[in-house]
C-alpha cells in the first residue's frame, strides 16, 4: 500500500500493483506501508481518496501460478505447507470421491432434474505437497500442470487450503479467489459479510455500498486508467510525469516460456468464468477464445 497526502494505492497482487506504486511515488511522493495491506479504519476516515488495480481473471490466475513457478507468493507457501495439507487432505479425497460417483451416476442415466446439469469443478486425482512441488510449479511451461493447479485452486471444496478465512466468508460460495481478494482489500467489512448474501445480486448491492476504493486501474489500460484517476483526484501532472506513465515498462512480472493460449484450454477457461463471474461482469471482461 503507498499512502500520499491525497491518495492511498491498495495493491491487489498480481494486477500490475507494483508498476503502478512505483509511479505513483514519482508523481504523487508518499510511503509505502507494507505491500497487499487492507486499509485501516483511521486511514479510510483521513479523506484521502483510494485507488485499486484489477486485470482479467484469466490471466491473473495464469500469472498467479507463474509466479509460484518462481517459488514465490503466499499461495506457493500454502500449497507446499505440509501443515495445511494435513487440515483438508482427507476432505479433498472424499470430495474427489463424491464427485466421481455422482458423475457416473449421471453418465448412467441415473441423474434426475437439475442434476443433469451439475458439472463440478473436479478435485485432482493425486493431492498434496509433494503433487505440488513435483508437478504444479515445477515447470512454468507445463500447461497440464497449470490447469490441474487451476481446479484445486478453483474448486470450492480448496478454499481452507488456498486462502485464510476463504472457507467461512460467503464470498467463496459465490466467487473464487480473486473475487475474494479484491473485496478483503477494497470493500472495508467484508471480513464479516452476512450469511444472508448468497446471491451474485446481493454481493454486487453490498459492494456498491461499502467499496472504499473511488478508481480501479484496469491493467490493459493500466497507462490510460490511471492518468484518468490522477486527473481526477485533482493532481496535476507535467507533461514529463504524464509521458513518464506511457512509457514505463511493467516490473515484477512473471516469467513464463508460452503465451496465453497455450496454457489454456475450454475447460479451464470455464472454470474461471464460473467462479470469477463477480469481476467479470464488474468490470466487463470478455471471455477468451481458445482452440
């Protein structure tokens, strides 16, 4: 988080925060306060005005796990914790195991009503620390790792693996983990969501009451989105400071050998859009075609 007279930058991790921070102390000046942060209840009353920062779903979970192939990031350190495997391990097998009986009941004919529609996010066959040190980041080309570590990441079943406080909060029901993250930093009394939202139309009223952060800074329009912001807040930039912004290259991204295609196929591409229908339709991303 960077904390200016006039604005404080919320960073959510990996939607280019640590480019637009570094920008924003060359315009605005201000401090550093750690780095993914929720603001405080004394610093959302100072009257400063917030910024955040979003990308696509897509390639924000692509991006996520490229950046556990570093061997970095806090969901790298869960997932190869053997200490929180130890908590959910048993669980996910007989999820696992729920989920392939029902499926082949339903292949059998014997599903009935909406059920013939059910389509779970599978859970993997092998689980554990070893699976995710040995298969999920060990290569940052390996597409069929990406898109397993994808189904753990987004089944419903993981959320007291991947996240702290992801399996009780409403939120996890509704949406996955970057949906997750984005209220836990920018819409200040989530952490304490009423059960009573189990609706995308109830979460999106609670958002639009208490989201806390005045302008998101889109990262394909990441140059564009945040003159706009600054403008906004009434800070005047020079030409040099505005040039400066156009022209910057991107920090602290993550390294992989292929593009986006080649990581991502229809079931994976679904599997986002399901559990990522919160940011999709807040911020009007398209879903991605692949072959």
């Amino acid at each position: 988080m960077l904390i200016s007279d006039k604005v404080v930058f919320v960073e959510l991790q990996k939607t280019g925060s640590t480019h637009i921070k570094n920008l924003l102390k060359e315009t605005v000046g201000g401090k550093s306060d750690g780095k993914h942060n929720v603001p405080t209840p004394e610093l959302l009353a100072s009257g400063r005005t917030f910024l955040g920062s979003v990308r696509d779903p897509w390639g924000w979970y692509l991006s996520l796990w490229s950046y556990g192939c570093q061997q970095q990031g806090k969901l790298y350190q869960r997932l190869t914790n053997p200490k929180r495997w130890d908590r959910v391990h048993d669980k996910l097998v007989e999820v696992r195991k729920t989920q392939k009986e029902k499926m082949k009941a339903l292949a059998a004919g014997r599903g009935e009503g909406s059920d013939k529609k059910w389509k779970p996010i599978l859970i993997p066959d092998r689980l554990g620390v070893d699976r995710a040190k040995g298969f999920y980041y060990k290569d940052p080309g390996d597409a069929e790792a990406f898109r397993e570590w994808l189904r753990l990441v987004c089944s419903p079943a993981a959320r007291r693996l991947v996240e702290d406080g992801f399996s009780k909060s409403p939120i996890g029901k509704l949406g996955g983990l970057m949906t997750f993250r984005y209220f836990n930093l920018f819409v200040p009394g989530s952490e304490q969501i009423p059960p009573t939202i189990n609706t995308l139309k109830q979460l999106r009223a609670f958002e639009a009451e208490r989201v806390a952060v005045k302008h998101i800074v889109r990262q394909h329009t990441l140059a564009d989105d945040l003159v706009h912001a600054l403008d906004n807040c009434n800070i005047v930039l020079t030409d040099q400071q505005r040039a400066k912004i156009y022209e910057a290259k991107p920090t602290n991204k993550s390294v992989r050998p292929f593009p986006f295609a080649h990581y991502y196929d229809v079931e994976s591409i679904d599997i986002v859009a399901r559990r990522e229908k919160f940011i999709i339709q807040r911020f009007g991303y398209e879903r991605p075609n692949v072959a």
